[in-house]
C-alpha cells in the first residue's frame, strides 16, 4: 500500500509532469523516459500484457474444451499408453491409460477454474460484506469479525481442509465452500481497513445529515468506493484458490467426476516420471502459465498509475 | 510483562482449546463410521457394536465430548486406532521430523529472502529488479507439490544426487527444504522489498542520508532496522504455519513428518489421531506465535508488551 514518491532520479530534475509547451525548464524528454515513474508505468503495462497473454493462453482453450477436437478425456486407449507428445494427433501425449493428456488437462481445467471462480465469488461476498460492517458499525459487530479471523489465522489451514473435505466427501460443492471459508479473511480484513478511512471522510457525515440510514450509507456510498480494490484483491486470490484446489486435489481430495482435476492428473502421472515426463511436466505447466498470468495480471492493475476521473 | 504473558497464554490456550472443539464436532457431524473402516466392510453387526464399545463411540455425543475434554486434561487422548498405540507418543514421534524440516525451510528462506529484497529495494524499477520480481511471481505460482516432484525427479533420480525420499541422511532434508523455500522467498521477498521502499521513501530517511549516513548504513540499519517486526512477523508465522505440517511436500518426499501423518490419520479415520495431531500442533503454533509477541521489544525497543500499542 505504499506510495513511495522518492525515485533515484538526478538531482534537480523532478520526475513529474511532463510539459506541455516548450518552457524554459531543463528536463528533456529523455530525462522524463527514464525517470522512475516512467519505468514504473511501463513494468507496469508489460506486467498486464505479458500476464493477459498467459491468462488467456490458458483459459480460451479450457473454455472452448468441448468445441475442440479431442477425444473424451475419459476414453481409455489401452492400444496407446503413454505415447509422447506430438505422436498420433495427441498434442500432449496419453497417460497410463492412454486417455489423451491435452484432453483431460483442459476438461479438468474446466472444474478447477469453475471451482476458483465460485469459491472467489463466494469468499469476496463474504469478505466484502463481513469486512465492511465491521469497519463501519464498529462495536460488538467488529469485535466478534475480527476475533473470527484471528482465530482462523492461527488454524492449521491446509489440515482443517483436509479434515474437511475428507469427512463430506470430495464433491464439488464442499471444496468451493472450503477453499471460499480458507481465503474470506484476507478480503475481509483488508475491506474492514479500507472502511475504517472511508466513514471519517466527510461524504459520510453529509449522508448521515441528510438523514439516510446507516445502511444505506455503507451500500450506496461507502462500498462502491472501496470495491474496486477490493476486487483487485479478489483477483489475486483466484490465483491461489487454483493452487488449493489442486493442492487438494492432489493429496486426493479433489474432485473425481465428471474429470480429474490438474492436482490428480498430476499425481496419477507421478509414477511414471522416469518413463513419462510428459505426464506430470505439461499439466504442471499449464497450471503455472495460468497462475503467473493472474498473478501478473492483479500485479500490473495495483501498480498501474491512476488515471484521473475524465471532467473532474 | 508478566500480566501481559499471561494474558496471551490464556488466549493462546482458548485458540487451542476452540480448535479442538471444531475438530471434535465436524469429526462426529460427518457422514461415515470409523467402526466400519476399522473393523473392515465384511464384519458383521455384533463386531461393530464391539467396536463401537471398545471406542466408546455408542455413547451419546455430550457424554463422548466429556469424556474427550477429561482426557484432554489428562493429555492422554486415548488409542490410535491403526497404530494401537497411544496417539499423543504417535503424534509426537514424528514431530521433530516437521520441525527439522520446517526449521531448515525457514532458515534458507530468511538467509536469500532478506538480501534478495533489500536488492530488489534499492534499485525499484530497473530491468534487472523487473526481472527478479517476475522471477518471484514465478516463485508464488508454482504448485509446491509440482516443483517437489520436478527436483525429485531431477536431483535424485536423473542426476541422482540426493535420496529421493524419507529422512535416512541429511542429504535427504535438501530437495524438501528447497520446494519449501521456493515459494516461502518468493512471498517473504516481496515483503521485504515493500517495506524497505516504504522506509527508503520516508522523511526520516531524507534527512540521515542529507546529514551524510553512508548507504549501508541507511539500508541496513535505518531502513531494515524499521522493517524488521514485520518482516519478522512474517517469517514467525510461516514458522509456525509450516509447524501445522507441510503436508504436500512430506506427502511428495514420504517425510516421516506430522504431514504425511495426518492424510493418513483421515484416510482412516482414525479418531484420536486426528485429534491428537491438531492438539499437538495447534499447542505449538500457538507457542511460536507467542515466542514472536515476546521477542518484539528486541527488535524494536519502542515496544513495550502489554501497552496500546501491541494490544
């Protein structure tokens, strides 16, 4: 959250604004290219390029799985075990099975994102909400969020969804509800922050004058403020809800049907690592492509400059 | 101090204490039998009241919590179903594996994760710094049981220089500590870079630095000396985080460690043994967290315990 204003730039040439009309001052354009906020600015847009790319690199093929022509990720060949990549049409090659690796990778990719859509879906609401009464109302209201979220930060966290998962049973809806409970304390607490300065501003004092209700003064006035960051947030835990799940689904509490998800492709292919790369190298690829390209992505929308509202 | 300490052991304790409780309930709320997966599919009724006798699992659920919480007391939390032995010994046999691990982890994750920040700190916005930080996006997206399986395959079965697995030789502690402190730099890194530029970026700074402070002395002891509690913060609690084990990376590596002890302890839903290894973690998480409260006014003697100010 820091703005850090000093830049190593040479001494007299403030790194600012740059002119407009030629004025008398010493700063050429030079100077201004490579003046701190300039590289900020452009680390900042390769960041959002670079990261689209790889987000989208990931996602289109996992949206379009069904419309591509691959065969049933869940069609076993035993003929073709284990063919390397580029062999008979598999682009990633077959596992044990010989079910084809690119196929099951993209349909299991389908749950996995599902499931980190929802569960973001879910544990932002639950932030928002929950880390916004608390900042506004304060009192016992606060006390009793803030004494949850401790209490939860000081749970083993990986274990408790393990327990959890294990004792319901690994279907979809228990481990978008787990990884959602694991990851709302951090959209919370940074809301409740957030909250805290906006209601001694004195927009609020005016609704609170104008005789609106105190809701109504946290809904319509003091969330549409503090949304936009906090929904930045929200993007970079969609990148860590993916490697929970796979986490999970990895020590075998993942999702089984309709597909395997990448923890279990991954973990199915382990045995066969000294024989077939393939097998655990790619899928493991495809899910760090993805999670740079989010985490990139929300990296390159915090770091970017503000833009000004237009008219203001 | 005293009063202060106290305080936080009592709250400590109800952390542990509430954890248990949560643990205790889900364990009854679920759905299955620990009788059938212990006395197997094919036993007949008569062996699984047995069963159910022996554990006294037909007894009704306040009556078992009672009887739970006086063997919490005892800290003797009964049988382990598939180990027949007492839960709590099982449990603590394994400990020091995790803590060794965890110890080794958060040690080479502070020895790269400190000087790597305060680099990146001192030239923000250089190619080289841009090219770090996205090695250390790299770092935090990688799935740990992924680069586990990818050094285990590179270091010890292709170039076979370390055991691929358990804990025989100390050689065997390198790749489990390695996958763990990948991501544990790249988060603790970027923190340590954040805090740093905030401090660099601070008044008090201006000034040393126009009064003539060397440079090292403002990196090292103006500025880290001013990021040091959260930064220690930070590593305290991955600490104690990593105490809870660090499941997926013993999973990977077979770590004899509490890790691999409690998928199994689920597997099987062996009762005290799920209980007795959140107990025993919970207890020391707990402790660690406790441990890095106190060393506060060490590192910045502007703190005094027990005040506002880290209340």
């Amino acid at each position: 959250m820091s703005l850090d204003t000093a830049t190593p730039a040479g001494p007299g040439s403030p790194a600012g604004q740059p002119a407009r009309q030629p004025s008398p001052s010493a700063v050429t354009k030079a100077d201004i290219a490579k003046a701190g906020a300039t590289r900020r600015r452009n680390a900042a847009k390769w960041k959002l390029i670079v990261g689209t790319i790889c987000t989208l690199l990931v996602m289109i093929p996992i949206i379009l799985a069904q419309e591509l022509p691959l065969p049933d990720a869940n069609f076993q060949d035993l003929s073709a075990r284990r063919l390397p990549p580029l062999t008979d049409g598999h682009l990633f090659g077959t596992d044990q099975l010989g079910r084809d690796l690119l196929s099951r990778v993209l349909h299991g990719g389908q749950v996995s994102l599902t499931i980190g859509v929802l569960a973001v879906l879910v544990s932002g609401a639950i932030g928002i909400i929950l880390g916004a009464a608390a900042g506004y109302f304060g009192g016992w209201v606060d006390t009793v969020v803030s004494r949850v979220l401790e209490a939860q930060m000081s749970l083993p966290l990986l274990m408790m969804l393990l327990l959890v998962v294990a004792l319901f049973g690994p279907s979809i809806p228990v481990i978008t509800f787990v990884i959602a409970i694991a990851q709302w304390p951090e959209v919370a607490r940074l809301t409740r922050s957030m909250v805290l300065v906006e209601r001694e501003k004195p927009y609020v004092s005016a609704a609170r004058i104008l005789g609106l209700h105190r809701v109504q003064i946290l809904i319509q006035h003091i969330i549409p403020n503090v949304i936009k960051q906090a929904t930045l947030v929200v993007l970079l835990l969609l990148a860590q809800a993916v490697l929970l799940e796979s986490a999970l689904s990895f020590l075998g509490a993942g999702p089984q049907r309709p597909f395997a998800t990448w923890g279990r492709i991954i973990s199915d292919g382990q045995d066969y690592i000294t024989t077939s790369w393939w097998m655990v190298t790619l899928p493991g690829l495809v899910i760090v492509l993805m999670v740079v390209g989010v985490n990139l992505l929300g990296d390159g929308l915090r770091d970017r400059p503000r833009r000004k509202k237009k008219g203001a | 101090m005293t009063n202060y300490i106290l305080k936080r052991l009592g709250q400590g304790l109800l952390t542990v204490f509430l954890t248990v409780s949560t643990v205790f309930i889900l364990i009854r709320m679920a759905p299955g039998d620990p009788a059938v997966s212990y006395a197997g599919p094919l036993a007949t009724t008569e062996q699984l009241d047995a069963v159910r006798e022996q554990f006294g699992l037909n007894k009704p659920v306040l009556e078992q919590y009672w009887i739970f919480l006086q063997q919490l007391f005892t800290g003797n939390l009964g049988q382990s179903y598939s180990f027949q032995a007492p839960a709590m010994v099982v449990v603590a046999e394994r400990m020091p594996y995790t803590l060794t691990l965890a110890t080794a982890a958060i040690l080479l994750t502070a020895v790269v994760a400190i000087p790597l920040g305060v680099w990146m700190s001192r030239r923000p916005d250089t190619g080289r710094e841009f090219g770090v930080n996205v090695l250390t996006i790299a770092g935090q997206s990688m799935p740990d049981f992924w680069t586990g399986i990818m050094l285990l395959t590179g270091f010890a079965v292709l170039i076979p220089i370390f055991p691929a697995s358990g804990f025989a030789t100390w050689g065997g502690l390198v790749l489990p500590t390695i996958t763990i402190a990948i991501l544990q730099i790249a988060l603790i890194s970027r923190m340590v870079r954040r805090e740093m530029t905030a401090n660099f970026a601070a008044p008090y700074l201006t000034v040393a630095r126009s009064r003539g402070v060397r440079n090292s002395m403002l990196t090292w002891r103006y500025a880290m000396g001013n990021s040091a509690i959260p930064v220690f913060t930070a590593l305290g609690t991955r600490f104690a985080a990593m105490l809870n084990g660090v499941v997926v990376v013993e999973v990977v590596f077979a770590w004899p460690g509490v890790g691999s002890l409690i998928v199994r302890a689920l597997e099987t839903r062996d009762y005290p043994l799920i209980q007795a290894t959140v107990l025993l973690t919970a207890l020391l998480a707990v402790g660690v967290q406790l441990l890095i409260d106190l060393a506060y006014p060490l590192l910045d003697p502007r703190v005094r315990l027990g005040k506002a100010a880290t209340a």
